[in-house]
C-alpha cells in the first residue's frame, strides 16, 4: 500500500463536510417551497435528504478529527434560483447529487491504495449518491426530463 496523503484527504473531506452542510441548508429550504397536491410526500423527501446530508456530515467530521484534521465551520457557495416548481426543485436537486458523486468519487482516487478503511467509505457513499440520483431521475420522469 502506498501512503495516504494526508493534507489533500483532510482537504477533500473538508470540501465534502462543506457540501453536505450545503445540503442540508438547500433541502430545508426546499421542503418549505413545495406546494401543490403532492406537497406531503415530496417534502417527507426533502426533509430526509436534509437529515442524511447531516448526517454524511457528521460522519465525514468524525473521519476528519480522527485523521488530525480540523472540521470546517463553512458551508459550500449555494445559489437561489427563486425557481420553486417541484420539477425545478428535483432538477436542481439531481445537480447537487452528482456534484456530490464526483467530490466522494475524488476522495476513492484520492485514498485508493492508501488506506482500506476510506476507499470503503467512499465507495458506500458513491453507491448512497448513485442511488440519490436514480431515484431524482425516477422522479424527473413525470415532468419529461
């Protein structure tokens, strides 16, 4: 094996700490816009979304503070669209999510071969964000995307 390199893990995971507190700010408000006949069910989504991204998190800090890292106290740069249709909600959604399979995605190429434990992190969270985006894809379906 070779050895992992430290600094660009603790910054990788840093950016990916950002992303996901991004996430949970971008999902909140997004449970609070829908509107229409099928607000229920999409907002219990949203709300899920929000709490799985704290919690991916939380468990990039824990992984971060064990490598000798320090947790960012920023979230990543959001952009408002004002856009609160659900079709735009979910498309904007689905660019999140692949955002976030290609930062997990750096962090595998960025551990492989240097440590057993992150390379199945990463690959656990690429396979959570794989679903992510099949399931938005899925949704997208009735609006013609």
């Amino acid at each position: 094996m070779q050895e992992l390199d430290q600094k660009k893990t603790i910054d990788l995971l840093n950016a990916i700490m950002e992303f996901e507190l991004a996430g949970v700010v971008r999902y909140t408000h997004y449970s609070l816009m829908v509107t229409g006949p099928n607000r229920i069910p999409i907002v219990a989504f949203f709300k899920a979304q929000a709490s799985e991204s704290l919690l991916h998190a939380e468990q990039v800090g824990e992984i971060l503070t064990g490598l000798d890292g320090h947790p960012s106290l920023k979230i990543a740069p959001m952009e408002e669209t004002y856009q609160h249709k659900v079709k735009d909600i979910l498309a904007e959604s689905l660019s999140h999510e692949k955002k976030a399979l290609d930062l997990y995605k750096d962090l595998l190429e960025t551990v492989t071969n240097a440590s057993i434990y992150l390379e199945e992190f990463a690959r656990g969270m690429i396979g959570q964000e794989e679903m992510h985006n099949l399931e938005l894809k899925k949704m997208l379906r009735d609006f013609g995307q």
